[in-house]
C-alpha cells in the first residue's frame, strides 16, 4: 500500500478498505471528529457541566469565583501535568482523574460535596448528551465488522479507555471495535508517533498491516507516517465547513459578546429528528430556527428575572400564555432551580377583566374603550361586556341614531358625554362591574392569587392592558398583592394607563424606558399567532353544573373564530418547532458559559433579519395565517350587514385594512434589493433604525 | 366540558390515518413525530377526563395543539406524496410487487445496465437474492448522487399513478 494521504469521506473510506481488505489485520479509527461527533461549538465546552458543578461548590466559600476563573483552573491543573509529563521524557498526556485531582486541589474548596469519580461521571455524561455518530460511519463499522478485520479506536484524550467505550456505545458503536488505546492511559501520543509504535508492538503487526484513520493531519496522518504506517485522512465537507465558521465564531466571540448567540445558533443544535423534520417542513424550519430561540430566551429570562425579584405566582394570560408556559414547564423540569414562582395558564384578558375595572367611565376607559381600529359605541360595550341591547335604548336617548358610527373623538362626543351621565347607565354598568368583580375573585382565588404576596402577569405585550386593569379592579384591596408584568415588549400604545407604580418590564423593548432591542415591534402579530392557544378568545367566566367557575368563549361560529381555525394547523407547526428548539436549547444549556441575557442580542439580530429582509419562502409562509384582526395581506375584513336608506356598501377598503408587514409583500414580488430601498425610505421617514 | 367529546372523536380519526401513514412512510421522520404527537395527545386526554377547574382546560389544550400538529403532517405527507421528492419512502409496496414480476424485472435489468458507478457495484453485491429485495435495500439518496435514479422512479410512479400495471408491457 502507498504512502499517499488521500482525503476521503465516508463512501471513499468504504471503497479503500473493501480494495485493501484482504492485505490489511487491523482498522484503527480516530474518535472525536472522525467516529463521533459533538453539537459544540467548541470541544472545550464539553468542560463546562464540570467547571459550573465546582463553580457551585466554591460559592460556598467565595461567592465571588466566577465560571471563567474555575475554567482557567482546570487550564492550568492541565498544564502543569503535561509539563510534568514531558519533564520524564514521556508524551504531555494525563489522565481525566489527575487533571480533577490537581483542579479540585488549587480551587481549595473548604468541604467539597462531590467527589471526583462524580466530576468525572457528571463529564461523560454530559458529553454523551451531545454526542452523536458521524453520519454515515456507523454503517461503514457495521459493514466491516462483518469482515475479518480488527478494528480498534486509537485517541489523544484525557478520557479513559473504559470512558470512551461507553462514550461510543452511547453513539451506536456497540461491541463494533476489539481494542482500544487512549493516551491518557498509555502516556504516548498519535501526533508523536509513539502510540502507533505500541499499537504495532501490541498487535503483533507489520506496519502495512494496519491503516489509521482520523481527521487531524498533524495527529492522524503525519503521526502515523512517522511509524511507516498508511493513514488517510478523514474529511466531509460539511463537518469541515461546521468547524471553520465555528472557529471564525470563536475569534468574534472573543472580541465581542455579541457572536456568543451566534456561536451557538449557528451550530445547528437541533437533534438529528428535529433537524430532519426542519427539512421536510419550511415553516417548522423558519420557526425552529428564529421564533424558536426568541421565545425560549424570554422564557428564561422571565424565570430568572421572577426569581430576582422574589416573585410568587406567575400567570400566563390567555392567549398568548399557552406557548409561554409551556415553555416555562419544559426549563423547568430540566433546570434546576430553587424555589420557582408557581405559574398558571390563566383565562385572563381584556373582555374577562375590564368590566371588573369599571369603577367609572373616565377617559382611561374611554381610551380602552375606543382604542381599536373600529371606534364604536358598540365595540366598546361590547369590549367591556356590557349588555348592548339594554343599552341602546338609553344611547338612542341619548341622541345616538347608530350603534356602529365611529366615533373619531370620544372625549369630545356630546352624545356619549350624555349617555354616561344617564343613572340608569351607571346603574348597569355598576351591576355587571359587581357581578364581574365577583367572579373573577373567585377565579383568582382558584389560581391563588390572594395567597401570593406578589403576583406577575407574564405575555408576548403590549400595553399591560389585563395587569393595569387588574390594578385599577382589586388595587385598594388590603389582601391584593403586588402587580408586576413581564413582556416581550412593552409598547405602551395609550397614554393615560399605565404609569411607572405599574412595574412593567418590557424585556426586548420598553416604549416606557425608550429601550429597545430591535424591530420585531413592528409587526407583533406574528408573535401573538404564535403562540396562540387552541381555543377560542375568553369573554368572560360562567357557572358550569358542576357548579365549578370556568371560562366562557367566543361563539365558535364567529367569522373570526372560523378563520382561527383554518390557521390552526400552521399554527401548531409553529408552536411544535418552538417547543422542539427549547428542549434542544435545554441538552447544550449545561455547556453554555453565557447568561440568557448575553445571547439575547444575536437572537434578537436573527428576528430583526426575518421581519426587515424575509426571503420569498419566508413571507410566503409567513403569511398565511390570515388572523381575523388583520395579519398581513391576508387581512380578514367582514363589512357589517347595512341595509337601509343611508348606508351604502363603499367598494374602497376600510381604513384599517392595512398592511402589516409591507417587507413581506415586497419579497412576495421578487425584485432583489427591494426591500432595502423600502428600510431606507422607512428609516429616513422616521429618522430611526 | 370544552371540547372533550370533539377531541376524543378527532384522536380516534387520526390513530387511523397514522396507521395508513406508517405503513405507507415506515421511516419518514415526520411519521416518527406523528407517533409522539399521537402518544402525547392520548396521554392528556386521560389527564382531562380526570381533572377539574382550570387543569382540565390545560390539558384539552394540550390534546388540541397535538392533535393540530398531526393534522399538519398528515397534509405535509400528502403534499411530498403528490409533488415532493421521491426519495426511498417510493420504494413501496406497489413497486416492489412490480419488481416480482419477471418482464418488469427485465426491463428494469435493462436500465439499470446503462447505469454506472455506485449502482452498478451496489447491485452487483446483491445479485444473489432477488432483485426484489436488492431494490428494497437501495437506499436512493445514497446511491443517486447524478438524479438518474430519481427520473426513473418518478417516471415508474407516474406509469404506476396513470394506470398501468407496469412499463414492460407499453413496449
């Protein structure tokens, strides 16, 4: 056999050995990269599960130790032994149970609760979480164990033999190899030649008789040439591709923060079934890869934020709070976390709390009332659940002629200054503000929320509208607790609700702090369908025969209601990508040295790319979903009956339909820089990015 | 109870289209996901028949949005089926009945003897077993790296889909 170094991937490897079979005794086979690859970004990562185990144990002494500090440890526990190593002579190669040794030793932990078998395991298995076989090579091992080859494993690591064992057993590769020779056990490395040398001596082997092969040329290829023996060098495009932007993502990291999202969003994190979904569905794919970490990232900040702020009960308001929690029962049942808020889905919105908040009718409710883009008499009483055909009458005396007119100015309307004054309007709307406070009590009280001390109400945004009206209903109360929202973002759209005493966070973007971290404000819809729940909008609560409170909903024959549906489908493909993106999230969160926090902005960077410059496929998918309060161009406009004298169908749109992602209908078009010349008209409009 | 009965009727649906599904895809990984989906929706809904209040309607939700998922892959696998690509799910069984028949058999000899490269040693390895079985071992994206074979399955399936028994017998 020559000496040649050939470049081969899988398929090229199979056809060698198949030509070489019969002249060779024994396949040796590189392990990390070659047989098994990691969903890392880097292999020192696989260090970290480790280092925050120690990092635990030291807080106990010096809560100041940081992650980085107790990585530099394990570092220099490292070199000193390769140091020592090569001052007998010997290849600078130590073994995983020295390396802890010296690591826990310089950390001079006061009372250490783990031991360093334990370390050790908690290491393998961290890294047989992330583990996986090359694709392709596990065949190609099966195939040759068929033959009458050896095949043994051959690694420069600090594991030991028994280690990598399992480690390839977790991948698949069961009872496929002979033997094993690791460096940390046999202090001789591939790179120096010396290993091969043993192997050759151990086997019994002439040196054509045995053929390495590994990805490393300096290790695999020049190592194995300097004992005469033949060594191809493994190569695959797409690993090779995988690992030189993970090393360009390693220098930018190291400069900036920024690229740490980056190192580990473009690694491709997903589990081999959730990535081969992503191929057969493109709107699993376009959701698993930007929504999917969007959503997780505020999740997770909003667990580690309600901690922060001791805060007791988390309710997930309805809709939107069906994706939200799940995601927040997901992290955690996988993180471990002392004393979490107790979190419910709750059927609370604007239609099941307003009412409750209708002490008066001043301008606040008024701007409540009349902010939609239908400013009627009738949208607003039916926004505020009060009884519409009891009322009419009294607005007719009170010079209405039309429940459906628009009402541009509200403040200033005559007939609605006088309809309010009405004591038979008070009246009623006193009653249902009773009856309504009455059972949304009781419904909270279900949720425990009198038992809470303080109390958060968790959504996608935007105005803290159920929070600010849950203040205004039950705030004078002594037994009511403390407030608090947490948004997405906090748009803070009317003007007279919501003063600082509120305690909103917008986490991405606050209108209240002028902070803002992108422009996915810009087009929130497609955020609210995402997670929306799989029932129709809350109108309020009813008495079932049980006898239990639960939740009334819209009539399901409703025009709206009816579009939901049909986006149904679409919209649990978005849902389950997000879902399968977080508890891929969740496999490489041990192995994560930033916070949430520090990968927010890269995260955020990928969103604002899909809402400002979507490719084709995106906007087409995208847009869909054609939400019955307007979404995209898909707006869904049902002009009200009007028959009669006066009311003439119009042919020229309402006013609001609009188009809420223009950017979307601009790369519908397909005109290459399109949308750019769009942003830029848009910034220089608005004098802001 | 909101939805339960609906729900219970719509799981009952989808357990049948599964079983056609993982007959018709036996690896498709979206088949895979249908069976999770499927074993999760059921599992909720024993949890909402048994709870009250507000965990019951969480637990309906729960069964709602599984249930919204498979009905979203059933119409994925229906639209690959019509216009997607044929990858080695095509090999199924209506292909390799086809295959046990000898005139079929011959004309695909015949084609496969223009072939050349990974095919040609692939099916030379398994010349001793019926060619049936050879064809049911070729996996397509690893052997059809120039798309020759996607043409001819594409071009069997639409014989197959336009009424002929098999290719052999227009010639």
């Amino acid at each position: 056999m020559s000496r040649h170094k050939p470049q081969s991937n899988v398929e090229d490897i199979r056809s060698r050995l198949l030509a070489a079979e019969n002249s060779l005794k024994v396949v040796s086979f590189d392990v990390f990269d070659t047989l098994i690859q990691r969903s890392l970004p880097h292999p020192d990562y696989s260090k970290t599960p480790a280092a925050k185990a120690l990092l635990a144990e030291c807080h106990h002494s010096n809560p100041d130790m940081t992650l980085h500090a107790v990585l530099h440890q394990r570092n220099l526990a490292e070199s000193t032994l390769r140091s020592q190593a090569a001052e007998q002579g010997l290849d600078p190669e130590c073994h995983i149970r020295d390396v802890f040794g010296h690591w826990v030793s310089a950390l001079e932990l006061q009372s250490a609760n783990i031991s360093i078998e334990e370390l050790m395991e908690l290491e393998l298995a961290s890294d047989q979480a992330v583990s996986f076989a090359t694709p392709g090579m596990r065949e190609l091992i099966e195939e040759l164990s068929g033959f009458r080859l050896k095949l043994v494993f051959t690694s420069d690591m600090y594991y030991s033999k028994a280690m990598i064992y399992r480690l390839l057993e977790g991948c698949g590769y069961v009872g496929c190899f002979a033997e094993g020779y690791v460096s940390s056990e046999i202090k001789k490395a591939k790179y120096s030649g010396e290993l091969f040398g043993h192997i050759l001596l151990t086997e019994h082997l002439a040196s054509d008789e045995l053929v390495h092969i590994g990805d490393n040329i300096a290790a695999d290829v020049h190592g194995a040439q300097k004992c005469g023996l033949t060594a191809w060098q493994f190569r695959d495009t797409q690993i090779e591709s995988n690992h030189t932007t993970q090393s360009f993502l390693r220098r930018l990291r190291n400069k900036n923060p920024f690229w740490e999202g980056a190192s580990w969003h473009g690694l491709n994190v997903g589990s081999t079934a959730h990535l081969q979904r992503a191929a057969h569905d493109p709107l699993y794919r376009i959701s698993f890869q930007y929504l999917g970490p969007l959503f997780t990232n505020f999740v997770h900040r909003v667990i580690r934020l309600s901690i922060e702020q001791e805060t007791q009960l988390l309710l997930f308001c309805a809709r939107e709070g069906f994706l939200l929690q799940s995601l927040y029962s997901l992290i955690l049942s996988r993180v471990s976390v002392t004393n979490p808020p107790a979190a419910h889905y709750a059927f609370l919105n604007r239609k099941s709390v307003y009412t409750a908040s209708l002490h008066s009718i001043g301008p606040r409710e008024l701007e409540m009332g009349f902010h939609t883009t239908n400013p009627t008499l009738r949208n607003m009483l039916v926004r505020f659940s009060l009884p519409v055909d009891e009322l009419a009458d009294l607005a007719i005396t009170a010079g209405f002629t039309d429940l459906d007119s628009q009402l541009t100015n509200p403040l200033e309307s005559a007939q609605l200054k006088r309809l309010l004054a009405k004591p038979q309007f008070k009246a009623i709307v006193e009653t249902h503000r009773r009856n309504s406070s009455e059972q949304l009590t009781d419904y909270l009280d279900s949720l425990g929320f009198w038992q809470a001390s303080r109390v958060a109400i968790v959504d996608v945004g935007w105005n803290g509208t159920v929070q600010e009206a849950l203040s205004v209903a039950f705030g004078a109360q002594s037994e009511c607790p403390e407030i608090y929202g947490y948004y997405m973002a906090f748009l803070k759209r009317m003007s007279s609700q919501l003063q600082p005493a509120f305690n909103c966070r917008g986490i991405y973007h606050d209108q209240s702090n002028c902070f803002s971290l992108g422009a996915f404000h810009r087009f929130v819809e497609l955020f609210e369908t995402a997670c929306r729940a799989p029932h129709p909008t809350v109108s309020g609560f009813c008495v079932n025969p049980k006898g239990e409170l639960v939740p009334e909903f819209e009539d399901i024959a409703s025009e709206g209601y009816k579009q939901e549906k049909a986006d149904e489908r679409w919209v649990a493909t978005v849902q389950a990508a997000i879902l399968d993106y977080c508890e891929d999230y969740l496999e490489t969160l041990p192995f994560r040295q930033g916070s949430p926090e520090d990968e927010s902005a890269y995260i955020l960077y990928q969103v604002d790319r899909l809402l400002r410059f979507p490719t084709r496929e995106e906007a087409d998918l995208l847009t869909r979903f054609g939400h019955s309060e307007g979404f995209g161009q898909s707006l869904v406009y049902v002009p009200a009956e009007r028959d009669g004298p006066g009311h003439e169908k119009s042919t020229r749109p309402p006013k609001h339909h609009r188009v809420l992602w223009p950017e979307a209908e601009i790369a519908k078009k397909g005109i290459a820089g399109l949308n750019h010349l769009f942003n830029a008209a848009r910034l220089l409009k608005t004098r802001r990015y | 109870m909101w939805q339960y009965e609906q729900l219970e009727s719509r799981l009952a649906g989808l357990c049948g289209q599964k079983e056609d599904a993982q007959s018709r895809y036996p690896h498709h990984p979206l088949v895979n996901e249908l069976q999770q989906r499927i074993t999760s929706a059921s599992s909720s809904l024993s949890s909402a028949a048994s709870a009250d209040g507000n965990a019951h309607f969480s637990h309906c939700m729960m069964v709602a949005f599984n249930l919204n998922r498979c009905e979203a892959i059933m119409d994925q696998l229906d639209a690959e089926q019509g216009t997607g690509p044929v990858t080695e799910v095509c090999l199924d069984r209506r292909i390799l009945a086809l295959a046990r028949d000898k005139v079929f058999v011959r004309w695909l000899a015949a084609q496969l003897s223009s072939l050349r490269g990974g095919l040609l040693r692939y099916t030379c390895r398994y010349r001793s077993p019926p060619l049936s079985e050879a064809l049911a071992l070729i996996s397509v994206q690893r052997l059809d790296r120039n798309g020759w074979l996607l043409r001819l399955l594409r071009k069997l399936k639409s014989r197959i889909k336009g009424g002929n028994t098999h290719p052999a017998r227009d010639q």
